[in-house]
C-alpha cells in the first residue's frame, strides 16, 4: 500500500516550485511536501500586477505561505504574505540542504540516492543528519556508509559547514499595579530569559533577543516564549509581545 503524503499546515511558510501559469492561477508544487498547491493572481503581489512573469516563471523557486488545506486536491498559497525575514529563513534552509546534498553526492557517488532515500526515512533533512553525525559519527555506519566514506564526510563538514547564528528580536511591556506586581513581572521575564536574552529598555518595555544556529529550535524557543506570555497574560495589566528589526 502506498504510504500517504503528509501536507502543510495552514500559516505554514513552505518553499515551492512553479508548475505553470493559467490565468488567474499559478499552480506551484510545495518542495517538502511534493504536492500541488494553486496561488491566485491576486496573492502574488499586492495591487494590480502588469506582468505576472515578472513575480513567477515555471520552475523558478518562491516561498509562499499555506492559506488554506483542503485535501490534496486543493491548498491555497500566497506569496504576497510572506515577510521578508521568513522567506531569508526558509531560503537559508534551502541552501544548507542543497549544500548538505552536494557534500553527500560528492562522497557518495553512486550510492547517494539509495543512501540518501534511507536517511530521509528517519531525518527530516540531509542537513539534520549532518548535525546529528557531527556529534556522533557513528551512526553513518547504518546507513551502510563505509568507515573512509565517514572520515571523507566528517573532513568536508569542517571544511563547509560553518553554522551562523540566526537572531530575532521582540519587544515585550510588561506592567502589574498589583501589590506583588515586581515580583510577578521578575516570574515571567525569568521564565523567558532561559529562552532568550532580555534587556531592560524603560519600564514597562524590555528587548528580547533569541538566537540559535538552527531556524527549527529558534522557532521552538520563540513559540515557548508566546506560550508563557499567553498563558499569564490576565494576570497583568499589560503584557504584550512584538518583533522588531
């Protein structure tokens, strides 16, 4: 039996290839998916557009954000939606994976397609195996990847892969008039500060930096972060979360 396709979430922030153009329709295949998602004229820039080739052009590669999933045979993309900052990340993570599948390739050779294929049964990523492998070498040994083969991989990996931080600031108010406000306030911004850096601005306002090498555990700290704002914020008078340059 076929196994099924996973598909996106909604909001998700997805790279994707054009398939073709029919107006008022660009049909484009989601990368990570391998599915077909249709973008409206409308959603790939704001305002009238004059030359829609100017935006999109069969097989050129564009992040688009996931608006709606119906079913395989339909899920609505938009690439005038997307942020600046969210198509460099996912445009990051695209070329860290081409740069992991060229090292591979390169070492490999023949091989690399059905290793490749088995890596991706247990990784999300050839990049992800990449990191996994420079903690412990190891276990590219189940891969069926020979002990020279490791040593070749695990000499490239020190020659290309300089991991750079990635880094997003907030900006949080923070404000409680209650008797134990201060000590309330300490809670919550001690909580966030074993996520993140927190500089103190002028009350009620303090900045919020996160970093990480990796875009997936930045997005894991940010999302824990929202969720302690949520969860206190009818505790305070003022709490509130925003990103900034």
């Amino acid at each position: 039996m076929e196994k099924e396709k996973k598909l996106p979430k909604e909001d998700e922030v997805v790279l994707c290839t054009v398939k073709e153009i029919k107006k008022p329709q660009v049909f484009l295949i989601i990368d990570k998916y391998n599915v077909e998602g249709v973008m409206q004229f409308s959603e790939v820039a704001p305002g009238r557009i004059r030359n829609i080739k100017e935006y999109v052009t069969p097989n050129k590669k564009v992040v688009c954000k996931v608006l709606r999933v119906l079913g395989y045979g339909h899920i609505d993309l938009s690439l005038r939606r997307v942020t600046e900052k969210e198509r460099r990340m996912v445009m990051e993570e695209y070329r860290r994976e081409k740069d992991s599948e060229n090292l591979l390739k390169a070492i490999l050779k023949e091989k690399f397609e059905k290793i490749k294929q088995k890596i991706l049964e247990k990784y999300e990523s050839l990049y992800d195996f990449l990191k996994e492998f420079k903690k412990n070498k190891e276990i590219a040994k189940e891969f069926g990847i020979e002990e020279q083969l490791i040593k070749e991989i695990e000499e490239e990996i020190e020659k290309r892969f300089k991991e750079k931080e990635i880094r997003k600031k907030f900006l949080i108010e923070i404000k409680s008039i209650a008797p134990d406000g201060i000590e309330k306030i300490k809670k919550v911004l001690k909580d966030i500060a074993l996520e993140a850096k927190i500089n103190y601005i002028s009350a009620p306002k303090y900045e919020i930096i996160v970093e990480e090498k990796d875009v997936k555990l930045l997005n894991k700290k940010i999302k824990k972060i929202n969720s302690i704002i949520e969860k206190e914020k009818n505790s305070f008078d003022l709490l509130n979360i925003k990103e900034i340059d």
